[in-house]
C-alpha cells in the first residue's frame, strides 16, 4: 500500500488506517493484528515505523502486546468528538458484523448551480465516492463533497483511511455536524452499486453538513443505506 508522503509521519497514517480497520471489524475483537514482518512488507516501511504506529494504539487502549502471542485487538469503539452517540458502524461491528470500504473515485468536479455542492462550494469542488460493504455485500453509497483546494491532497489514500482522519492530516478541524434523513429512490448509478431487487423502493438517504470553526462547510456529503440488508440504528448509553 503507498501511503502519502505529506508532512503527516508515516507510523501516524499507519496507525489510522489500522484503527480504522479495528473499528470497522477488519480487526475484530480478541483477535491478533496481523505481525509486524507482514505489516512492514504491506506499507512498505521499516519495523521501528510500525513499531511506532502499534505503540500509539496500546496507548489508546486499542491493543495489548502479548509476548509471544501477537498482539491483540481489546477495544474496537471510538470516543469521538462529533456526538455522544455511539457511531453506527461500531454498533455493527460490536453486534459481530463486519465493515470495509472501497474508493470508487476521487475527482474535482464542476458543480451544477442550484445544487447543493454548488450552494457550498461554489463552481468547483473535490468528490469522493465510496462504497461500504456490510459482511461483504453493498451496503452504503456515499458522494463526499469537499473544497477544491483539497483535491492536491492525495485523497487516493481514503480507500484504507478514515475521511474525518484525513482532514484532520489536511489541518482541517470540523467542529459541527448535521445530519438529516430521508426516504428517497436511489440513482440509476447507485442502484446498480447496491445492487437493489427493486428499483422502485425509497432506501434510507443520509445527509451530512460538517463545519468548521469559521462557520464554512468543509464537507457535504449524501449515502444510500440498503436498510432492506440492514435498519439504521441510533444508540447511546442512558
């Protein structure tokens, strides 16, 4: 895997990535990460490198190091900035499923006037598609919207890492979110991606407003939740 070569320190992006993975049941609970040989030879670094990207997730409580039996994946939740509600992909995970993602493209686009990445971002603006697979299936569509100016910075990597840890690598602080819900027909395009039974039928559409300390939106974003394969669940504790 090729990691980007910004000032962010390499065992930093590999740390993301590999907390990314836990979080998303790659990794799952009370199993072993893969060993530091196979790791150094899948990013192509050096062992003190991975050493140090392993040592910052037993810091946060994520893995304990056993000697001589690997280390071990202990906790596979986030304590996140942007709610007190327990992120629906770690509901997912904790109930046994298992998440992962695929990049299916990362391009400046020309905005359309009188849509919405037009109302934020004017003319121009960068989009990252994705699609996530719950348990191997097509699950989510998502279409990222974010500053043109962000699209100098390899977002190539978002195919291994989390999209609100690479804006952070990019000096980006989001401070608000909103999110809204609504039932809607899916697009020709993403029906297709989903691979709904039935074209005709609403699925869940998320959207979401992130914003910085300025009052700007940094990201604008619209998934496509198959809710037929799975509901949305919303939880936290009383």
């Amino acid at each position: 895997m090729t990691l980007s070569r910004n000032k962010r320190p390499l065992y930093l992006q590999i740390k993301n990535i590999l907390k990314d993975r836990i979080l998303h049941g790659v990794y799952p609970l009370d199993t072993n990460i893969p060993s530091e040989p196979r790791l150094e030879e899948e990013f192509g670094v050096s062992k003190i490198t991975v050493r140090n990207a392993v040592k910052e997730l037993v810091q946060e409580g994520y893995l304990e190091p056993s000697s001589g039996r690997g280390t071990r994946v202990v906790r596979n939740t986030a304590t996140t900035k942007r709610s007190t509600w327990q992120r629906f992909t770690e509901v997912l995970v904790e109930e046994g499923h298992r998440m992962r993602k695929r990049l299916l493209g990362a391009k400046t686009i020309h905005c359309v006037e009188g849509t919405e990445p037009y109302r934020r971002f004017g003319p121009e603006c960068l989009c990252v598609e994705r699609l996530y697979f719950l348990d191997d299936v097509p699950y989510i569509h998502y279409f990222h919207y974010l500053p043109s100016r962000l699209a100098n910075a390899e977002p190539s990597i978002l195919d291994a890492q989390s999209l609100y840890e690479w804006l952070e690598e990019q000096d980006v602080a989001l401070v608000t979110f909103r999110d809204e819900f609504a039932a809607a027909f899916a697009p020709a395009d993403v029906a297709a991606t989903l691979a709904l039974e039935d074209v005709r039928a609403p699925v869940l559409k998320r959207l979401r407003y992130a914003v910085d300390a300025s009052g700007q939106t940094v990201e604008y974003s619209e998934g496509y939740y198959n809710t037929a394969l799975q509901h949305y669940i919303v939880k936290s504790d009383a």
